[in-house]
C-alpha cells in the first residue's frame, strides 16, 4: 500500500482488519465476514448529548433538593429527599444499603453527567480539553451502574403500600427525579462511542496542529 497507511478497525466479533471508511448518517457499516455492526454515525450526536447533559444537571438539583413524598399520618407530617432516606436506612442500622443509595442514586449519576457534560462541550465548542480522554473512560465504566430507576421503583411501591394508611403527597423531587431518569436513558441512546472516540481523536490532532 503505498502513501499513508490508512486507519485500521478491527471486528469486536470475528477479530477481522479493515480499513474505517467514512459513512454517512443514515448509514451502518457491517463487517464484510460476519456481518456484525461495526459502527454508525449520528446526526447531531454532540448537540443532543449537550442539551441532555445541561438539562440532566438542572434536574439533578431538585431531584435531591425537593421532597420525593410527604406523609402525612396522624398529625404528623414527614418529607424525604434521596438523601434523607440513605441517612435514614443509615440510622436504622442498614449501613450498606444506605452506602449503596449514596454512591448509585446521588454519586454515579453527578459523575455521569458531569463526565458527559465535559466530553460535549468540549467537542462542540473546541474548547481545550486535557482530560476529555479520562473522562470518555470514566463515563463508559460508569455506565449501568446507576440506578435511579431502582429507586424510582422503590418510591412507586411505597406510595402503593401506604396509599391506603396514611395521606401522601407526590413532591417535586419525584417528578424531576422521573424526569432526570428520562434524560439520562435518552442520553445513553444517543451516545455513540466509535463517533465520539473518532472526534476526540480528531480533537487532538487539531490541538497539537494549533500548538
């Protein structure tokens, strides 16, 4: 092959080397043995994973600020946010899974979205970005590990077994916590990880030409 030695891909099913060509958005590319998705283009990937990842940290201050559920039994009222009810389970001596609520419901999706935030807005704006490879990593590991949804779950079922007992009142932090949930599935749609590598890629070129 003669000239520059064009970029090599390999197949992540049968292990085949070939050649990244460059393929329009509505367009897959398959590997030529096995046929496996190799990877695709989305239209607009930065500016949608942008826009999610401001609107996730919007929600995510009163999704953990605001009440989830009020109760209200026999004169007396209560309020819990995610917080509160880690501390709670903390002070009933369940240590670990009030450990577990911090670091998946609080902790991973902050990390998450802050991670996300960064990678977008750098790539969108060509802004220096020297930790944009650390945070690709950070994002792709904590993937799936958080679960907001779980706790959603866990809220649903509560309101369902004490409907009947005592007065409930749905807070704000339950429809932004519904909310956040939302984003951050449909931010995990819209990530494309061979795109976004190949951009970051071409990010550094273009700093280090600039340098």
């Amino acid at each position: 092959m003669q000239g520059t030695p064009k970029h090599l891909i390999a197949c992540h099913e049968c292990d085949l080397l070939i050649e990244r060509v460059v393929n329009q958005p509505d367009q897959d590319v398959v590997c030529p043995r096995c046929h496996a998705l190799l990877y695709y283009t989305t239209l607009n990937s930065i500016e949608r994973l942008l826009a999610l990842s401001i609107a996730g940290l919007i929600l995510f201050i009163p999704a953990n600020l605001f009440p989830i559920l009020s109760l209200h039994v026999f004169g007396q009222s209560q309020s819990e946010i995610i917080l509160q009810s880690a501390l709670s389970l903390y002070e009933g001596g369940l240590e670990v899974v009030a450990l577990l609520i911090l670091l998946f419901a609080i902790v991973v999706p902050l990390i998450q979205l802050i991670a996300l935030f960064y990678i977008s807005f750098t790539l969108h704006y060509r802004w220096e970005g020297r930790l944009l490879r650390q945070a690709m990593h950070s994002y792709q590991h904590l993937r799936g590990w958080g679960m907001l949804e779980i706790f959603l779950l866990g809220v649903l079922i509560s309101i369902i077994k004490l409907k009947d007992i005592a007065d409930l009142e749905v807070g704000l932090g339950l429809y932004s916590l519904a909310a956040l949930i939302i984003v951050i599935t449909l931010s995990g749609i819209f990530f494309n990880p061979h795109q976004i590598w190949h951009q970051i890629d071409l990010h550094r070129k273009q700093s280090r030409f600039y340098d």
